[in-house]
C-alpha cells in the first residue's frame, strides 16, 4: 500500500497543456493552509509576498525549471525552483490569497496569466522570457508597479539579442528554428523601451524607501541579456533590506546574509537593481 502511494505521488500530469505533479497540488493546498494560520488574507499584499516567499525557504534550486523540450505547456514544479519561478509562485500564491482563490485549478490559471504575454500560452514565443518584458507586460496587467524611477533611478536601455545570439542553447529554438524570428522581433520591441535602475553604488542610499516584499530585479553586464537574477525584498532584524531568493545550482531559496546593497557589489555581473511594488487586491 505504501508502495502505491509513493508511487502515485511521482506520476506527472499532462492535461490542458499542463505539466504537474501531486506533490505540486499538495504544496499548493499547504500554500493556502498556511494563509489561514497566519491570517494572511488581510494583511497588506506586499506582506503576504514576503511571507510566502519564506514559507518555500530550504526549496531546492532546480536549473531550466520550464524547458519541457516540447509543445509549450504550463509547467508547475513547486519541489524545485529557480530564481524566476520562485518570484512568479511568490507572487501568485499571495494575490490568489487576497483573492480569496484556494483551488489548485485557481493557482494554473493565475500562474498562467503571470507568466505568458497577455496570460495566454501560444506556443513557445508566448513565454515571457526575458525578465524586463515580464515586468512591462505585467505592470500592462495591473499586477506590478515599477517604482523604481520615482526612487531615484536612473535611466536605462536595454541591448537585447540574447537568446537568438545563442539559439543553439535553448532547445525549444534548436528544435524549432521557426520561433527565431518570433523572439527577434520581441528583442527589438522591449531594446526600444526605456527602463530605469538603481545603480549599485546608490542602492544602500535608498534602502529605507524598498518596502518588504517588493520584487527585485538584478540588471546586468552580460552582453545581449537584460536580467541576470531576480528575487523578493525582505526587511532584516539589522533594518536593512535583504534578498530572499533561489541563488544558484546545488543550493536552495535563502536569504541573503549580506544586505541587498552589499551582495549586488558582490556579484560581478550585478550591475543594479529594479524595484517593482506589487499592486494590491482589496
């Protein structure tokens, strides 16, 4: 009997265009289980992020936690996660708790409408792959705020040619050469937005103005590519903000011991931050 139940919490669903597994629907329930011990239904989103974003602490980083190869599909990995997918399910679980929606079929469609252009999966150039078009159609949305202009930042263009510069990494373009094209054009829309950062050298000056939970964007040197890292703000007993996120291969989702201003001078390809505040559900 112990055998069977083992058993059936490794099966892996693929209806609708999804991909999840029971344990994914477990931690979901757990999710929500927790929104009620902590009564976190009325208490100001950006606390619920925060929140929920500890609860996955000690979650493993799994590296390309969306690449199935294949037709796109919704693909739900709650036992592993990467820096973006921890931030998106963050940032799920607690609007779906604002909401006051508890079903696992509540989570697909919120995840869904997060993490596709316009909330619609249409095959694989409807991801939102780079983390500055996410952050532009979701503000569209009225998900997020980027507040980082009126923190003080600076502004900034985007140079992106990333994933069609190495096309050969990304198996879904290798496979189908037919998408290039699609993410060019994508490439060339967001290079012609402009942006704003906070360069690391000014981050520890607007500290006390990053609130807890607030999304936090790492911008980059590394050419073509606009985001290099992601995570969620989180207040230290020190007062200072810190970084709650999924780090790297071979560990898990921490918090970073360093303040946020200290640890992106300590990360080379760090070059700033974008501050994006997520917008209530009342």
């Amino acid at each position: 009997m112990f055998k069977k139940v083992l058993l059936s919490f490794l099966v892996t669903f693929t209806l609708n265009a999804q991909i999840f597994t029971e344990k994914d629907i477990e931690i979901c329930s757990t999710k929500f289980s927790l929104a009620v011990e902590k009564n976190l239904f009325d208490k100001p989103i950006n606390e619920v992020v925060a929140e929920i974003g500890k609860s996955f602490l000690e979650t493993d980083y799994v590296a390309h936690a969306l690449e199935s190869g294949g037709e796109e599909k919704l693909v739900i990995n709650l036992t592993g996660l990467d820096c973006t997918t921890f931030l998106e399910n963050a940032l799920v679980f607690s609007r779906l708790i604002k909401k006051r929606k508890t079903t696992f079929d509540d989570y697909l469609k919120e995840l869904t409408f997060i993490r596709y252009r316009d909330g619609i999966i249409d095959e694989y150039p409807s991801r939102l792959h780079y983390f500055s078009d996410w952050i532009y159609n979701n503000q569209q949305k009225g998900i997020i705020k980027d507040v980082t202009k009126e923190l003080g930042g600076r502004t900034l263009n985007f140079q992106i040619d990333f994933m069609t510069a190495h096309a050969e990494a990304y198996m879904n373009l290798k496979n189908n050469p037919h998408f290039i094209p699609l993410i060019a054009e994508q490439e060339k829309e967001i290079s012609s937005r402009t942006y704003y950062y906070i360069p690391e050298r000014e981050i520890d000056a607007i500290d006390n103005k990053i609130m807890n939970g607030d999304l936090i964007a790492f911008t980059t040197n590394i050419k073509g590519l606009d985001i290099s890292h992601v995570g969620i703000a989180v207040k230290g007993t020190d007062g200072k903000t810190h970084l709650l996120h999924a780090p790297q291969v071979g560990s898990k989702v921490e918090i970073t011991k360093l303040p946020l201003s200290d640890y992106v001078k300590s990360v080379k390809k760090h070059t700033g931050i974008i501050v994006l505040r997520v917008v209530d559900i009342l």
